[in-house]
C-alpha cells in the first residue's frame, strides 16, 4: 500500500464558508491509481469530537477517533477486553525459619537475635547462621580416651571410655557423642545446651546418672558422664519373661519414684521415661537404677506448659 494524501472537497469547502473544509483521506496504491476514500478528517480548526472515556489521559488519537477501524466496522471483543493474567504462585512460600523464632520466643521468653530469613533453599542458608559453639573444652582427645559403642538413641550415640587425667583418672566413663552437623536448627543447638545445663544442677542423686564433663571440637559434642555396666531395666523384664514378682518389682517402683520425685522437686521434668532409660550399675541382681538420658528435659516455669510427642508416634 502506498501513503496517505489529503485532498480538499472544494465544493465541501465553500458550503462551509472556507474555515470548516473537510478534508478527505484517499490511498493511493504503488501505480499511483486512487482507491476508495477512508476515514474522513476535520479541518484543521475544527473542534475535535468529545470522547466518552472521562479519563484526564489525552486520547491517543488527535483527531477524535477513538478507533483506528475504518468506519462501520466494531472490534471484536479481543480487541476490547483486557486478557487475563494467571500467576502459578501468586505470594512467596512461608519462610522455614519463622516457626524457630516462635518456638524460641517460648522456651527463653526473650526474642533471638534479628537476622535474615531465607525465604527459598533457606536450610542451607539458615545452617550457616546457627552458631554451633558452646564454649565447652576442646583437649577431648587430651583428657579421655574413647572405646567401643554401648548404645545408641535419637540424637546421638554412647561409647565406653577411660579417664586420662583429673577425677576420672584410669576410670571408666560413658560418652555421649552428638553430632554437630545434626544440629540443623536452633532449637537442636539449645537442646544439648540445656542437656548439659540439667546433668549439672541434678548431680547428687544415688539414682540420677552422674556427671562429669562436656567436651567439643568442630565436629561433635561430648557429654562424659558415669558408666552404668548393668544394662537397660528392659532387658531385665524381657530376661524374666515379661514378669517380675512382686517384691521385685516394689524394689525398682520406689527407686524410680524417688528419682523423678527428686527431679520434680528440683524443677525438672525429664519427658521420656521408659524402661530404656534406667539403667543399673552392674550385673548384680541389687544394684542401683539410674535415670539417664535428659535430652528432653526440661525446667518448669509458672503458667508453662509442657508436651511431648514421642518420634515413634510422629513417625507412625
């Protein structure tokens, strides 16, 4: 198509005393021969057409055609409407760490530290901000000397060993070895702090495991607590067949009953006892029950109230 040319109506022009000529617009093709007129324009003075779009943005089209469609022809409604937009996710996801600051605002009662909060891949991210040291000593390898492994639980696993130096000197011990690299969250790094924290203030106890240090390096935590050579209370009532006479059975209620009695008055609730977690000192049919394991223990606080749901129902 070739270009536009305007064309004055004379005979339009003279009707309309000169000033209000109308102009009409002809297209002319590439051999010069003119085709049908299109849209008609005003004269240059003329008062352009009101619009009724009350919009305050000028028109796009000067000359009062709202429409660049020849005249008779409607826009379909394509042409009209506004196309729809869809969003696969229309808000970000829920950040992983804003349930840990809940969760710690609660326990401490006092707000963590303000840091950013990894809104995508934020695991990686949020384990590179957790401060994994507890000021515990470092010369482990120094002090004790570990052997072989004598149980294993949720959170770590327990190996015998033997005293280099100090009060353990030449004695046997039990290790408990965590992780530090299953320490994925702040709470699991507050966890074993406050493990540590309750073996210290319950020491004394006949029938409470004893404590002796807490030892770390960059990869593990070490708790060197008293070594129980007796083996689980469970073994002992799978050993009997599942039953225990009577007078028996009385010697190891009170023993259990004394050492959570003492717990509770000392403000601790120890949350996972089970026949798994008294162990007796030796093999002797008297020994002593002692209650370990405080990894989900915890102090109680006026109004506080605590819970607990074992990992076999979470799994389950």
């Amino acid at each position: 198509m070739g270009q536009c040319y305007g064309k004055v109506n004379n005979q339009s022009k003279q009707s309309l005393g000169g000033d209000e000529a109308n102009t009409t617009t002809y297209v002319v093709s590439g051999d010069g021969s003119q085709n049908q007129p299109l849209t008609p324009l005003r004269a240059k003075n003329a008062t352009p057409a009101r619009s009724s779009n009350p919009s305050p943005w000028p028109s796009p089209f000067p000359h009062g055609s709202s429409s660049p469609l020849p005249p008779g022809v409607s826009p379909s409604p394509a042409r009209t409407s506004t196309p729809r937009r869809f969003f696969r996710r229309p808000f970000p996801p829920p950040s992983p760490a804003k349930h840990i600051k809940a969760s710690l605002i609660k326990r401490l009662g006092v707000k963590p530290k303000e840091g950013p909060i990894p809104e995508e891949g934020g695991v990686e991210s949020e384990q590179a901000l957790l401060d994994k040291s507890f000021g515990y000593g470092k010369n482990f390898g120094a002090k004790y000397e570990l052997g072989k492994e004598v149980g294993r639980g949720h959170f770590g696993h327990t190996c015998s060993g033997r005293g280099k130096k100090g009060e353990v000197k030449d004695h046997p011990v039990a290790v408990k070895i965590i992780s530090k690299a299953k320490m994925t969250t702040a709470i699991a790094i507050e966890d074993v702090r406050r493990e540590v924290k309750l073996l210290k203030s319950l020491s004394g106890h006949k029938h409470l495991i004893r404590y002796y240090d807490a030892c770390e390096d960059a990869n593990n935590v070490y708790i060197v607590m008293e070594l129980c050579e007796g083996g689980e209370l469970l073994d002992r009532i799978l050993a009997r067949g599942g039953k225990y006479p009577e007078e028996d059975a009385k010697a190891i209620v009170v023993q259990i009953l004394n050492v959570v009695s003492f717990c509770h008055l000392q403000g601790v609730v120890h949350r996972d006892l089970k026949p798994e977690n008294f162990l007796f000192t030796s093999s002797r049919e008297d020994s002593d029950l002692k209650l370990i394991d405080f990894g989900l223990s915890d102090f109680v606080k006026p109004g506080k109230i605590l819970f607990i749901l074992h990992p076999f129902l979470v799994a389950a």
